[in-house]
C-alpha cells in the first residue's frame, strides 16, 4: 500500500483502489447487492468517480493506485445512533436495571467529564470504531454544561481519529436529568443553527436536530426540533418507546401512544428517525410506516439494558426505513456495526423462532446503505458519486472461510481480526489493522487520567 496521503489543499487527487473483489449494490438481484471480482474504483478526491476493470478506466493509469492484495472492498459500515462519551463510562454499572444503569453511570459522572472528559470519551469511542470497520457515526450528544464548547470537543474527537461525525445536536429540558444536559428551547435552538451553520460545508461533519425524547424533552422542544428539521430538510432523530415506563408516562399525560402523542403536537413526518422503538402498538408501527419514518435500531443494547426486542421486521414490512446503532459504550458494550448486523438478525429470528425470519444480505444494508439514508450522508454503497468510505476485509481470514458464501461469513461470522484497512475520503484512518492518525497508547493514557479525575469506579 501507498503512504499515507500527502495532497496540498487545493490539488487535485486521483485514486485507484484495486482489491480482489468488490461489494457492490445490486438493485436488480433479490439481495440487493454482489460481489464483483477484479473491478477497482477510481476515487477523485473524496469521491467515487468509476468502478470497473483497470483496462477500461482511462484514468487509472496516471492515478496513484492502492493494491489491496487478498481484500474485499465493502461500505464503510454508518453506526446511526451512539452516545460516544458512554465509552468512557463501560463497565461502571454492567449488569443493573435501566433505571439503576441510567442514575449510577450516566447522572453520576456526566457532571464531572467537562470538556476533557468529553473529548477523551470521544476520542475512545471513535478510534475503537474506526478499528471495527466505522466509517460514519451519528453521535446523539447531550452533555452541554459548557454551550458548543462540549459538541466541538466531539468534532475534534472525530476529527483527531479521521471518522467521519454526524452531530445529533441533543434538545434535552427534562429538570429530573443532570444540569449539563439542560437547556432552554431558545437555547438550544441557537446552539444548533450556530453549529448547523459552522459546518455547514464541511466535508466531514453534519449536524441534525435531536429532540432527546418524550420524557427528557418537552412537547416544545420536540416541536422546535422537528420544526428546525423541516426547514433544513434534515433528519430528525428521537429516542422513542425504549422502556415500558415511558410508554406509561406517554398514556398518563396525554392518554394515548407515543406516535399518537406525536401526532398530537403535530410531530409525525417522513424525517422523523425514531431510536429503540421496542414497545410500540401495531397502529403506531402503522403510521410511522405510512409517512416512511426511520428506525434507528440498537438490538445489542436493547438486550444488555434487558428493554426488550424491537420487532424490526414488521417495522420494514410496514415501510418504515432502517439503520443500526451501537447505542452507548455502557449499554452494550461494543461499538461494531458487523456486529449489529448480527445480532439484528439473530434477535429477529428468536422473536420470530424461526430461522428463515430474517437474512444477511437485509442485515448487511440496514448497516451500511441505511444508516447513510437515516443520517443524511451520500455513502453506504460503493456507488459513482458517493463518499469513498471503505472497509478492507481480509479474505484468508480465517473468520471468513469456508467461500461458499462470502457476504453471510461477513454478517454472521466475522471477527475484527479479518477488519485490515478503513478509508474514510478514500483516506486512510486503519493501515494493516491499526489507526493511522492518533496512537493507540496515547487513547488509552487519556482514558486513564479521565477515569482518575473523575474517580470512575464500578458499582
Ligand atoms: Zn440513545
């Protein structure tokens, strides 16, 4: 492989990236995808310009090419909903109920991260992601005791590791959470459209409207996000029927479900990216379908907080769209999207007990190409004109043998030993296995000087 990339601002870089075979989308075939063996891809500047054999493109020859010998080129996989400074908090509260979880991890040491502590929390969720083959993470961020000076603390983070961030602005004024999650709906809308208009052409990062959800904001703060979303043609993203108590708490104020609840605040539209959604009524799972809302759909945590199981398949059947989070670092407690991919499908098929309840193939795209639609980024596809993130997989791996069937080895049974190269921008942010821009030890040094100051121990 080539160095590391060298280009001056302004100059123009081609890219031939020539692996073994490629993952590609395939509209026509049942899958929706196929492996294509001896095509390259010729990358201008971030971008996918041409996928073919070396021959027929013209310009590979003078482009700067990247021979990944015995590597499958795949997308980039996009973790659409994480809370990253809950990876500073894995391990704390493991094995408690939500409630129990929630007060001593999450209200307990929020206060005390600041700004250091939410760039190092950041900082460790990221350059793990980056390692298990993320290329887009959407972070639902919440901890704003110090204005943007915390959300830019992420966009650094992000930035340190060369992942590619997508800022889910939290709109949080429930007074039973810490303060530093807090804000007045002015305030909070403010903060957003200084942040929306920061990165407004950045290339890297991207900023969406969140609404936390039903209990932690108010019907005011869920209408100005939807409302600011509407305006800018965004996403919106809302954590929504997670546990049963808010389901309760949604019936007792206002005497109906959650989506007839945003029904009446007049909340319900097509840009609405609900997160969980494990206990919703069949009418609810109706009407998201019916405007063609997402699904930001976090199977492992669901399991490790024991919130229940999700019943993705009737919520794709209904015509909702889907994607795939990792959910916090303390509510899982991995951050690989293939491993989402996983469990997605297993957990379907147990609620289902059947085996034929749910394939690979589906699992592979809600990871991918979903969760680039759910969070409003051009990538998920190995495609003319998107983002060039990729993921180098190793095909000797052992983790992806026998080849009968290449794309269920890498849903069901890869491990991150077989992850060797990610592109993000057709650059490189893992070389052979290991992060590119930051060093491993110097995260790991931060993690520990964080978790002394704040005195982060185990209950
Ligand atoms: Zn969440």
């Amino acid at each position: 492989m080539d160095g590391p990339n060298t280009v001056e601002p302004g100059e123009q870089e081609k890219v031939f990236f020539e692996p073994d075979a490629l993952l590609l989308p395939d509209p026509d075939s049942e899958e929706g995808l196929k492996i294509v063996w001896g095509d390259g891809v010729l990358c201008h500047n971030d971008r996918i310009e041409q996928i073919g054999p070396r021959d027929t493109i013209e310009e590979a020859k003078n482009a700067r090419t990247v021979r990944l010998r015995d590597r499958i080129l795949v997308p980039g996989t996009i973790n659409a909903h994480n809370h990253s400074f809950q990876s500073l908090l894995r391990g704390v509260a493991d094995d408690r109920p939500f409630l129990v979880w929630r007060d001593e991890a999450l209200y307990r040491y929020a206060p005390h991260l600041g700004k250091e502590g939410v760039y190092t929390g950041a900082l460790l969720a990221f350059a793990e992601m980056a390692r298990m083959g993320v290329t887009t993470v959407c972070d639902f961020f919440y901890v704003h005791g110090e204005g943007i000076e915390t959300d830019l603390a992420v966009v650094q983070a992000a930035r340190d590791v060369g992942i590619r961030l997508v800022l889910a602005r939290t709109f949080y004024d429930w007074d039973g959470a810490p303060e530093c999650f807090q804000e007045s709906p002015d305030e909070a809308e403010r903060a957003f459209r200084e942040l929306h208009t920061m990165f407004s052409s950045a290339a890297d990062v991207s900023v969406l409207p969140a609404p936390h959800s039903p209990h932690g904001a108010s019907a005011e703060m869920i209408q100005r996000g939807a409302g600011i979303a509407s305006e800018l043609d965004l996403p919106w993203h809302l954590h929504l029927a997670e546990e049963l108590f808010e389901v309760d708490e949604i019936r007792e104020h206002s005497g109906t479900t959650p989506v007839g609840y945003l029904q009446q605040i007049e909340c319900l539209n097509g840009n609405l990216c609900i997160v969980h959604g494990v206990y919703l009524p069949d009418e609810d799972i109706a009407a998201l379908g019916e405007v063609g809302a997402g699904v930001l759909h976090c199977p492992s945590s669901n399991m490790f907080l024991g919130d229940g199981a999700a019943p993705l398949r009737t919520m794709l059947a209904k015509g909702m769209r889907g994607a795939l989070g990792s959910d916090g670092g303390c509510s899982n407690n991995r951050v690989s999207v293939f491993e989402e991919m996983r469990m997605a499908a297993l957990l379907q098929k147990v609620i289902a007990t059947d085996g034929g309840a749910f394939d690979a193939p589906t699992a592979f795209r809600l990871g991918t190409e979903g969760g680039a639609d759910l969070c409003g980024v051009d990538a998920g596809q190995i495609a003319v004109g998107r983002l060039a993130d990729f993921v180098s997989l190793d095909l000797a791996d052992l983790s992806l043998q026998p080849d009968v069937h290449l794309l269920r080895n890498i849903v069901y049974a890869l491990q991150p030993t077989a992850i060797r190269e990610v592109f993000v921008g057709a650059k490189p942010v893992v070389q052979n296995g290991g992060l590119t821009r930051i060093r491993e030890q110097d995260v790991r040094a931060r993690v520990v000087s964080t978790a002394k100051r704040i005195g982060l121990q185990a209950v």
